[in-house]
C-alpha cells in the first residue's frame, strides 16, 4: 500500500498493489493493521454505499457531535471527491483539497475528523463506498454549501448538478464554522 499526499497533509489517497493477468485482477482492497501502521489506530463502524448518476453532487456534509473520518473508494465510475477542512486550529482550515477518483485507478481518499466531504459524479453512474469511523447521527449533521464563495471550490461541472434539497440549503462557510465552534 502507497500513501500519497495531498495538499492538506491528513487528506492522503491509498494507493494499493494490483495484480494485473489474463484473468483480470486482484488486489487486497483493506487491510486493518496496514492502515492502523500508516495512519495510526482507527476503528471504523460503518460502511455506506451509495450509487448516483451522472451530474449528482453530494455533500459537503460534516457531522458536529459524532465527526466522522471516512475512507473512499469508487466501485464503478469517476467521481471528484471534495473535503473541506472544518477545523478551527488547523493549518490548513478553509482550505480544500480534491481528487479524482476512479474504479480503473482503484485509489482510496482518507479523510479525517473535522472535514466537510463531498463528490460530484464525472461518469455516467458511480457506486460509492466507505467506511466512517463513527455512526451517522442526522440530526447531528451539518451541510457546507456546495457553492459557499469563501471556499471556492473549483468543481468541474459539465451539467447542472443534481443536488438534494437538503444540500441545496446548505450554509456558508462562516455559519457552519459558528456552529461548529458552538
């Protein structure tokens, strides 16, 4: 397994060993101890998967009270994967980082605690995959704006995004950071 970073040092895509012959491939796609050896002891409780077409941008969802670290794969298709960093102190806070992920390049996206995370779909559909560390609890749960103007994200749009409702009323970063500072 590779580590390789991002502009936002703990935001790091895993690259891992594939075994290409004439059958296909195979490749060992988690490994607890290996990522306990790379990021440190983490224990994830859940696994979400999600499938949407062309067009969808989900997100930028955070939770306040139960943060959620997440680690992404892509099972078919291509996707732009967006995390925020929600963290007051940090370095980096406001900043965002994104990666192209895709089922070919078989990367994963280690995202931390304390960041906003969302995707939009480049491909006709995308099954999504990943494990949180902590459980989702709604009513804990916050949406940055897609389109706040302090965090400018450059999204590569090639149609009018599908967004739900509950994104569409996503906050601005400053009310969403209010918040998150209590």
């Amino acid at each position: 397994m590779k580590l390789i970073p991002t502009s936002i040092p703990e935001v790091v895509l895993f690259e891992p060993r594939v075994f290409h012959d004439n059958r296909g491939f195979f490749m060992e796609s988690w490994n607890q101890a290996t990522f306990d050896a790379l990021i440190g002891e983490t224990r994830f409780v859940q696994d979400n998967y999600s499938r949407s077409k062309k067009g969808t941008l989900r997100g930028l969802h955070l939770q306040l009270n139960h943060p959620q670290g997440k680690l992404i794969w892509v099972l078919s298709g291509t996707i732009f994967d967006v995390a925020v960093d929600m963290r007051p102190k940090s370095a980096t806070f406001g900043h965002w980082t994104a990666q192209i992920l895709s089922v070919e390049e078989h990367r994963a996206l280690w995202i931390p605690e304390g960041f906003a995370h969302g995707f939009y779909v480049l491909s006709e559909f995308a099954d999504v995959l990943y494990k949180c560390t902590d459980f989702y609890h709604p009513e804990d749960e916050l949406t940055l704006h897609w389109q706040d103007p302090t965090t400018a994200i450059d999204w590569p749009l090639d149609v009018d995004p599908i967004v739900s409702w509950k994104d569409s009323q996503g906050g601005d970063f400053a009310t969403v950071v209010e918040k998150v500072n209590g």
